[in-house]
C-alpha cells in the first residue's frame, strides 16, 4: 500500500478531528482510481406512544454517550414539536436559536445546532406558541447528513402527524416503553406505525423496571411485542435528580445503574451501525 495512503488512514483511526485527513494524504495519488466514500449519516429515531417513558431521557443519554465514542459526529434533534423537552434535560431552557427558527424559515437549518456537554443538538422552543404545519422533516435535515455519522431524532410521543414526520425522516429507529400492561398494549400501535411506513425497528429499550410484583416480566414484554429487547434500564432516583440538574445521568452519575446501561446500549448501537 503506498505510504501517503497508510498514513492517512492511521490519522483516521488515530483521531475524530482531522481536518487534513486521508484527502490531504492521498492529493498525490487523485489520479490513480481511489474513490472516497462521502459520510452520510445514519438518522435513528426515539420513538413511544406514551409520554412519560423516558424516551426523551433516553435520546439524551444516548446522544451524549455516542458523543463520546464518536465526538462531533453525532447530532440530536428534538422533532417534539409541540412540547420539545430535549433541552431541559440537557440545562437549557432558552436556547436562542431553534429547530422552530429553522422551520419557520428565519434562520437556516445548519444555524440551530448548538453544543451541550459535548453533544451537538438542534432544541426546539418550549414557548412557542403559533400553529405548527405538517412539515417535510427528512428533507429539512437532508444538508446535515453529509457532516454526521449518526442523527438522534427524539420524536413527540403519540402516532399523530408530528410523530409520522418525524418516523419518515428517520432510517430506522428504536422504541422505548415500561413494563405494564397499559403501556405494552399502546406500544404495539408504534409498531404498526412503523410498519405502515417501512421504518426498519431496531429493537425495544425498557425503561424505568423497577421489578415490581404488577410489573410484566421482560420475557412477556419480548413476547408480547414480538422484538428484540436492546436495553433494560432501571428505575433510578438519580435520573430525576439529573434531569433536575440540567445534565443527563450518563455524566452526572455515570456509574449509577442507569448510566451504564445507557452506555451499554449505545454500544450497542455503534455495533449495529457498523455491521449494517
């Protein structure tokens, strides 16, 4: 292998930031039939069909800890247009430029992504107040898939319009639920949806077991849902706490039970990603 090439894929496995990279290695070699494959990222989708789950904690902790494996190539964005929640869990009850400035076209897309413990994210506006139109969000996060690796979509829950946006946008996606029967039994209509729509499902993430008498065992959860279970993450009174402290539970407490599940299954996701 020539060495200008071995060298810029040793930068490459070296580093997350490198702004030369393997293009800057390979300029004496441009004419010799090497093509580079431009990134284009992955756009997964948290999805629920009742609010209260912790889905949004869920995109949270997992934004943040993909973060951490894969720097700023990760982007999140909270499409819970009509009560956007991403940024309280992420200390920022403000941000000054939002997904609903780039919707409305004020501002353009790329101008909403702000950084919040090492997290990119495009937050919405929890004060917003004007009727929000169905929109085309797949094409509006169409220019950022060339700069990402991965693109979070934390969805509104439900299976309205806002939520079939947000799942058509989306090149597959993961489900969060609890462990009770009412729960369950709405669950299956994100299933539907999903399959009406032919949004590829990963799998599902359990959250907020607490293991108690009245609760469905994860076996009945499996077979009542018909999926894989990708994640059980406990109850843990510190993942209010951290909510509270505006910093999701993966850094405010990151060996608390939750945290590592959490980071469990982010790696989780990264393992799926590069087998696909």
């Amino acid at each position: 292998m020539n060495k200008k090439i071995r060298r810029g894929w040793k930068k490459i496995r070296r580093g997350r930031n490198n702004p030369g990279g393997l293009l800057s290695a390979l300029k004496p070699t441009r004419n010799r039939g090497i093509r580079i494959k431009p990134k284009r990222a992955r756009v997964i989708g948290i999805f629920s069909c009742k609010g209260g789950v912790g889905k949004t904690t869920t995109a949270a902790n997992v934004g943040l800890c993909l973060a951490d494996y894969l720097g700023n190539d990760v982007l999140a964005v909270d499409a819970n247009l009509g009560a956007p929640n991403l940024g309280l869990h992420l200390g920022e009850l403000n941000p000054s430029v939002t997904i609903h400035d780039a919707l409305a076209g004020e501002v353009p897309i790329e101008k909403a992504i702000t950084k919040y413990h090492g997290l990119q994210t495009i937050l919405g506006s929890i004060a917003y107040g004007d009727e929000i139109h169905l929109i085309d969000l797949g094409n509006y996060l169409r220019p950022l898939r060339k700069n990402y690796k991965v693109i979070l979509i934390d969805s509104a829950p439900g299976i309205g319009a806002e939520v079939v946006a947000a799942m058509k946008a989306c090149d597959e996606m993961f489900i969060v639920t609890n462990p009770e029967v009412p729960t369950i039994a709405s669950t299956l209509k994100t299933f539907r949806l999903a399959e009406r729509f032919k949004i590829p499902i990963i799998g599902v993430v359990v959250n907020r077991v607490r293991g108690e008498p009245f609760e469905l065992p994860i076996k009945d959860v499996k077979r009542a849902l018909g999926w894989p279970i990708i994640a059980v993450v406990p109850e843990d009174a510190r993942v209010r706490e951290s909510t509270a402290a505006g910093v999701p539970i993966a850094r405010y407490k990151p060996k608390s039970r939750a945290a590592v599940e959490f980071r469990k299954l982010s790696e989780y996701l990264i393992e799926h990603i590069a087998r696909s």
